[in-house]
C-alpha cells in the first residue's frame, strides 16, 4: 500500500470515527461548488492560453497575460482553499486532518 492509500484510509477512517456521514443534500451541495470551480478554473486558464498565444503575435500582450495571471492565480488557489475547507468541514475533518465532534 502506498503512503497516498495509506494516508486516505487513515483520513476516511477518521472521519467514520467521528460517527459523521455526509447526507445527499450535502453531497449534491459540494458538487455544484465543485462544478462551479471547475467551470471558473477553465475558463481562466482559457483566457490565460489565448493572451500567451497571442503574446507570441504581438508583445503588448505579454502584460495582459502578466496582468491576468497575477489577478486570477490568486482566485484560483483561494477558491480550492475555500472548498477543501468546506469539505473537511462537512466530512468532520479538522485543518490538522484529525477528525472533530460529529455535528
């Protein structure tokens, strides 16, 4: 078994321990936010691939993928942080990986 496996049996473990289960409401709730992010990520990263090809044709492109990429990289790691953070919290997982009192 890898330490990955490992790692997650000892998180999946972890949260069944604290007697939380997620309900379909929440599920179906954490996949339209996934969906969500998912849908923004592309859509930056499409912007981000038509300024870097078009910078190749033109320079002056170059500073709006610089200016793009600055603005929306930080979106980006917030939105995953926000969601990896309401995950933990629907599954019982605190931010140590330790699984807190079942709500």
């Amino acid at each position: 078994m890898s330490d990955s496996d490992a790692g997650r049996q000892r998180k999946s473990r972890t949260a069944s321990d604290a007697g939380r289960s997620i309900s379909h409401d929440e599920l179906a709730q954490l996949q339209k936010k996934f969906s969500e992010i998912k849908h923004s990520i592309n859509n930056a990263l499409a912007v981000m691939m038509a300024l870097s090809e078009m910078s190749q044709r033109r320079p002056d492109y170059a500073e709006k993928l610089a200016t793009n990429v600055l603005t929306k990289a930080p979106q980006i790691v917030s939105s995953l942080q926000e969601f990896t953070q309401a995950l933990n919290e629907k599954a019982g997982i605190t931010p140590g990986g330790v699984a807190g009192p079942a709500r």
